[in-house]
C-alpha cells in the first residue's frame, strides 16, 4: 500500500472547517486504502510563544477531534510529533541541505512573520517547512493530504528529497501533495478573499467545530455575500457565496451545479439557514464524540503512545540510513 502522512498543529482549542475540509476529512477516508500516518505537530507549534499549559491541552484536543473525525488507532498510526525525536534529528540534517535564499522564499513565513511585527519572528518560524520536509520524508511518504496554503512545502520536501538522493544516493522517496480541489481553500466568512485560519485574528468568520452549535449558525447567517440577490458559483465576482456553496456542497455530498438549481428563485437567507442546519447536524455529534475521547485522558495517552511506537519504528529506520549515509561514524 503506498504510504500517506499529514500533521496538523495543535494552536487552537477547536479545528477549523478548513482544517476538516482541506485535511482531516481525507486522512479518514484514507486510512484503508493507504498505509497512514497521522500526527499532531506540537514541534511545529511552538514556532509561535505558546502557553505550556495550554498547548498540552491543545494537543490532547487535536487528537480527540481527530478520532471523533473517524480515525481508527487500528487502522493507521495516531501519534504526537514530539514522542518521535528522529523529526528533529533529520530536521537538523534537511536544515544542511536547504539555501538560505530558498527557505525565505516560502510565503507562509512572509505571512506569518508579518503578523508577529518587525522583528519578533523566532528562526524556528522561519525553518519550519524544513521540519516539515523531515516530517514528510522520515516516513518515505508517497502522499501528503493537505490544503493548498501547503503546496509550495510540498515543493520543498519533493527538492531536497531530490538533492539527497542525487548526493548520496537514492534514500528518500519523492512525495506527491494530495490535494482535493474542492475543499481545498475554505475562506473566511467575514473576509472571503482569506483563507479560513484557526488562529485568526478575529473568530467572526471561523466554523469551529468545537463551538457551540447556535455560534456557528450565527457567524453563517451574517456570512459576508454582496449586493446581488442570485446564488451563482462565481469565485471571482462572488466569493462569498461561491464559499458557502463550497462548504454545502463538500459537507452535503453534493454537486455545486445541483445546490444551484435548488436554490434558483430563493434568496441568500434560505441558503444560508440550510447550511447552518447541515453544519450542526454534522458538527453536533462530532463535539459530543470529541468530549467522550477528552473524558478518559488515560486512554487517549495510550492510544497516542501506541502510535508514537509504530511510528518510531518507520523513522529511526530512515533516520538511520541518512546518518550513515552522511557519513556519522555508527554508535
Ligand atoms: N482554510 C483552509 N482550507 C482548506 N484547508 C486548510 N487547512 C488549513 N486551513 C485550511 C489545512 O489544514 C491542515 C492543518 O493545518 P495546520 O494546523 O498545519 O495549520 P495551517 O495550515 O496554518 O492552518 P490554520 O488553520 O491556518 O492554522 P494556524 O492558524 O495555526 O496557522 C493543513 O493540511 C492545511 O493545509
């Protein structure tokens, strides 16, 4: 079976749609036909001041809403990124292998460094895509399910496994991004030209799925639309609507083309009231299986560290090989 490995980052206390639309939802529907590993990237977290606390209890809630989503322990391996210290080892050696003019061309640090103020950007903010490639690379990935804000990593990792390969060898396997174009970008709801961020700056226009069910309803209700009175798919001249379509059609299993049609002759509110029903219906039983996971803390370190074991097995193998290769004298 070809092998899959995505990550998400514990900083929010909920995920977003977009983190469930664009990633988590394909890492379940993966899970049987791929060999599948999924991991909570606390590493990767940390690139921005997080509370101790807090981030502990983050962690343990991404991984609650993760087998609340549908992954199964049994069926894939479920693991935190700091149980495995083989990320930070091979995230040294990619770190050797990476020019510094091609590590600041990555957008994302643009983005968010500029959101931290001048300056203030740790240099682990800045390496995180080469971490990210280590990730990515350790477990021989065939396919990373992502969003698009991740395809220029993606590049990234497809490079440097390249660059290693071609300087000692062949070692890594050369990842393929996994991108669902139709899920692939959710927006925000009150600013539909921004992806939706679970660590936005404002929660106005965030689906969190851990909200209180009437919240969310809310926030859809006052989606930003426009002027026009027509439900019509049109990213460019109506990108509000054209978002909420998305969000219809992906959680309702249906065609855009379809949604259209239903809604001809019907205004902005109907449309808007049904996909705040379909978002509760979905989301309700989902926060009450996430707390059920949350309440015995014990088992859910178990399954995660039983996760971590399988996954450790896969990258000291790899971790190993880079080092003597490299040319490390064996311990
Ligand atoms: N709006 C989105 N639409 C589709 N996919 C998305 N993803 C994130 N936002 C959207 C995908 O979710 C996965 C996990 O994301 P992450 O935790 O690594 O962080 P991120 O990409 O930086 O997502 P956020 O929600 O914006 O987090 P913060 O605010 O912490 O930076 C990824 O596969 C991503 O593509």
């Amino acid at each position: 079976r070809p092998r899959v490995l995505s990550g998400i980052q514990p900083t929010a206390d909920s995920f977003t749609l977009g983190n469930y639309l664009g990633a988590v939802r394909n890492w379940v529907a993966m899970q049987d036909d791929y060999d599948a590993f999924y991991m909570v990237v606390d590493l990767h977290a940390i690139t921005v001041e997080q509370d101790p606390a807090t981030l502990r209890r983050r962690t343990r809630v991404a991984a609650a809403q993760l087998l609340a989503a549908g992954l199964d322990p049994q069926r894939c391996a479920l693991f935190v990124q700091s149980h495995v210290p083989e990320h930070a080892q091979l995230g040294w050696v990619m770190s050797c292998l990476t020019g510094f003019g091609e590590a600041s061309r990555m957008t994302q640090f643009k983005d968010k460094s500029a959101k931290q103020g001048s300056g203030a950007a740790s240099v682990g903010l800045f390496t995180y895509p080469i971490l990210q490639v280590a990730d990515i690379l350790l477990y021989q990935a065939n396919y990373v399910p992502v969003g698009e804000d991740q395809r220029q990593h993606l590049e990234l990792s497809r490079d440097l496994a390249q660059r290693f390969n071609g300087r000692y060898g062949k070692t890594f396997t050369v990842p393929e991004p996994y991108i669902v174009k139709d899920t692939a970008k959710i927006m925000d709801l009150q600013d539909p030209g921004a992806k939706m961020s679970k660590s936005a700056e404002s929660p106005a226009g965030l689906i969190e799925l851990l909200a209180d069910p009437k919240v969310n309803a809310k926030k859809i209700r006052s989606a930003v639309t426009d002027t026009e009175r027509e439900i019509r798919f049109d990213e460019v001249s109506k990108p509000g609507v054209s978002n909420l379509l998305r969000i219809y059609a992906a959680l309702g299993e249906r065609s855009i083309a379809d949604l259209e049609q239903e809604y001809v002759g019907k205004g902005y509110g109907d449309l808007k009231k049904d996909l705040a029903e379909l978002v509760t219906e979905t989301f309700t039983p989902f926060k009450e299986r996430t707390e059920q996971f949350l309440a015995d803390e014990g088992k859910l370190d178990a399954i995660l560290a039983e996760g971590g074991e399988k996954a450790r097995a896969v990258a000291a193998k790899t971790l190993a090989e880079v080092y003597e290769r490299i040319g490390f004298v064996p311990r």
